[in-house]
C-alpha cells in the first residue's frame, strides 16, 4: 500500500512539475514577441507608427477575445475527453501558429495568427484545471502559488530575451517561441500522464456549457464560487490600471525612460515572486485561505493608492511592495472555488475563470487609458494623473467588501485553515521548485496596451 502510494505521489509530483514547465514556457514563448510584435507591425505597414498603434491595440483586443471566447471551449472539452489531450494540442498549436507569424509577408496573416495564438493560450484554464485533479483540496493554493511563480518567470525572463534576439533579427523571437512551445509539446507528449480518469469525466460535450456566457452560469449555482469569481473579475480589471497606464503614467509624472521602467518592472516581478512562491506556502498552514485573501485585498488598495497619490518617484517605489503583498489573495481565492465545485466541473470553472480575466482584458485596457488621458489633459474636471490606480484601489475595496460577505456565508469547513499543513507539505514534495521566484505577469503584454 505504502509502494502504490509512494508511486501515485512520485506521478503526481512529475505530473506538476510539467505542468509548471508547461505555462512557464508558455509564458516565456509569449513574452519574448512582446518587444517586436509593433515592430514587425511597422514593417507590414510601411513604417506608420501611428497606424501601428492602432493595430497594436487591434491585436491586443483580439488576443483577449479569443481567450474569452475559447477558454470556456477548452475547459469543456477538457472535462469530456481529459486535460491531457487538450494541453498537448494547444502547444502544438501554439508552436505551429509562431511559425507561421515568423514567416507571414502580410499584415492580416498576422493579425490571425495573432487570434490563433490567443486560442491556443486559453490551455491556462486546462492546466489550472489539470491542478486541482492532483492535488488535494488543501494543498491547492500553495500549488496556485507556484504556477504563479511560472507565469512570472516566463513573463520576466520572456521580454528581456525576446528584446536580445530582436537586435538580430525581427523574426528570430517568434522562432524560437515556435520551439520552445514545440519542444514543450514533445516533452508532454512523452512524460504527461492524464490527470482525468474516464469514470470521473462528463459524458458529453455540451455546447451549452462550451459558450462563454453558458460557462459564466456554473458560477451562479455555486453562491461562494460566484461571490469569489465577483472579487476574480475585480482583481483582473484592478491589474489593468497597471497594463494600460503605467509606462506612460510613469514618464508622465517622474521622466521614466524604458530603462528605469524595465528595472522596475523586474523588482516588481522579483517580489512578487516572492510572495507567490515563498510566502503564500509559508502562511498557508498557519492562517488559512480566508484569513489570507482579506490581509492580501487591503495591502493591494494601498499599493494602488501608493501608486495614484505619489506625487515623487520614492514614494511611488515604497507602493510594489504593497501590491505585490496583495498576491497574498489571488491562489487561496482560487483554492476555494476549486473546494466547491464538483471534481467533473472543474475544467468548466477554470474555463470560466479564465473568461472573466479575459472580459477584463477586453475592457479595461480602454477604461483605464481613457481615464488617464482625459485627468491630464485640459478639460480634465482635476488634475489627477494617478486616476487608474485610484480607480483600481477602489475596485479592490468592493473586492474586500464581497469577500468578506462570501467568507461569512462560506461552509465552516472552507472558512478555517487547513490543521494538517498542506502547504508546507506541498512545499517540501516540490523542493525543486521552491526556490522560483515569479508571479502572473503584473503588466501583461505592455506592447500591446500601450499607444
């Protein structure tokens, strides 16, 4: 007995390191076009920058769109036919899709590359999902942690080498994001195992469920799911205050070069990391997933505000702390969800999850530059160039607010810490990758959110 268990942990064990590998390359694939996507789109054009700042925004949006439209498809299928399947197909995709955008000679075989990849990227969901099949309820949101660890990396790691590569060629970064996907593919194809057995998936595919708004009505048979899916969608829209607005707000307000704001940008990437590799499994065992989400909501508002209301550089610098603290509620948000779903719906909660990040994305990037565009001109009704980080501190105050009113009403069961230590167990099972310092990107796709 003690053998079949040593060898289904040893499977589960490697089974996550792939996982992690799989949306960390991912990641990294998608971050090293950043730097040279508008370039590229220059070149197609005929060197109009301005016209290029309207396709970069072009693309951006569809990208967002085809996550929110597939994500949902993805996690559905995934539930009927396993995660394995899906994973696998959409990196081979995504592999095939930056070969194609490597080579592409037109402008609108970019653009549907573009789309294509946003389909392929909507897999995040059937990982997340691919997760919460192998790893026990209470060791979940240290498991979220970590993945938020490889996004990080991934996000971190991927500009900076894509920016290396564009020097010597404008193409060269979408080929080897094309290998790097393809060589991720190979390695699943022979170390993956599948994470769904038949008896525990749906029986069929239901296209009722596959829709994005279809998927969104499985928030609303489970309250707490959709209270906390509520504080999900405000956190994702908060982030883009940060996406749209913090390389021109930062140049407009302090005189930030791109120098200064890769550097920054690291910093917050590294403490991030931190918080999401380190400390979320550190306190996890101790405080419980609760207790976490409503210490994470107020340190994010007050990052934020930091942000908003700095009127000089230090000021603004003491504020990553803050809100890299606040990624203290992001995984154990998402453990909860996971506890009250059914096993044979998860790929349709994460599905749906990944949704709403994309509604935001489609969203907010437009609400947040507005909005900056419109306090600094000069009919602004005041001068305030910090108005997306004030806005965004106030949509985490509503987050709070919800939280708080779903923990209240949450099962006693879900509302307490964990006594046996998940976190920390979970932590010491994958001591490989406890040092990995990242988190979900804070400014996704700058490139493409910003004129």
């Amino acid at each position: 007995m003690d053998s079949a268990s040593n060898t289904a942990t040893s499977r589960n064990n490697a089974a996550f390191a792939f996982i992690f590998v799989t949306v960390m390359l991912d990641m990294l694939a998608f971050g090293i076009i950043i730097p040279v996507l508008p370039h590229l789109i220059v070149q197609l054009i005929g060197g109009s920058i301005a016209r290029a700042a309207v396709w970069t925004s072009a693309f951006g949006t569809l990208y967002m769109l085809m996550q929110f439209v597939c994500s949902p498809v993805q996690g559905t299928l995934s539930d009927r036919f396993g995660r394995r399947s899906v994973i696998l197909i959409s990196s081979f995709g995504l592999g095939v899709d930056f070969i194609v955008m490597a080579i592409t000679p037109v402008l609108w075989l970019l653009f549907l590359g573009r789309g294509v990849s946003g389909m392929c990227a909507a897999s995040f969901s059937t990982a997340n999902a691919y997760i919460a099949d192998i790893v026990p309820k209470e060791k979940r949101a240290a498991a979220f942690g970590a993945l938020g660890a490889a996004f990080g990396i991934g996000f971190i790691v991927g500009p900076a080498l894509g920016g290396f590569l564009g020097h010597f060629s404008i193409r060269l970064p979408f080929w080897v994001a094309a290998c790097l996907s393809l060589l991720n593919f190979c390695y699943g194809f022979f170390v993956l195992p599948e994470s769904l057995p038949p008896e525990r998936r749906t029986k069929r595919f239901d296209w009722s469920h596959a829709n994005p708004f279809g998927a969104l009505v499985l928030l609303r048979r489970y309250p707490q799911v959709f209270a906390f899916a509520a504080v999900y969608f405000l956190m994702n829209l908060a982030q883009f205050s940060l996406n749209s607005t913090y390389v021109l707000y930062t140049d407009y307000r302090y005189g930030w070069g791109p120098q200064a704001v890769g550097y920054t940008l690291a910093f917050v990437g590294l403490c991030s990391g931190l918080v999401q590799a380190v400390l979320v499994r550190q306190l996890m065992p101790k405080l419980g997933e609760s207790k976490l989400i409503m210490i994470g909501l107020p340190l994010c508002v007050a990052g934020y505000m930091f942000f908003g209301l700095s009127s000089t550089a230090w000021l603004f610098l003491l504020g990553i702390p803050f809100l890299c603290l606040g990624g203290l509620a992001g995984p154990p948000a998402q453990a909860l969800m996971t506890q009250q779903v059914d096993p044979h719906e998860q790929g349709r909660l994460q599905g749906a999850l990944t949704s709403l990040a994309s509604l935001a994305g489609i969203f907010g990037p437009a609400l947040f530059a507005n909005l900056f565009a419109l306090f600094i001109s000069d009919h602004a009704p005041a001068h305030l160039p910090g108005i997306s980080f004030v806005l965004a501190a106030l949509l985490l105050v509503v987050a709070a607010f919800i939280a708080n009113y779903a923990i209240r009403h949450m099962h006693p069961h879900h509302a307490t810490s964990h006594a046996d230590g998940g976190a920390a167990a979970l932590a010491a099972e994958l001591s490989p990758l406890a040092g990995t310092v990242a988190h979900e990107p804070l400014p996704t796709d700058q490139s493409e959110s910003s004129p």
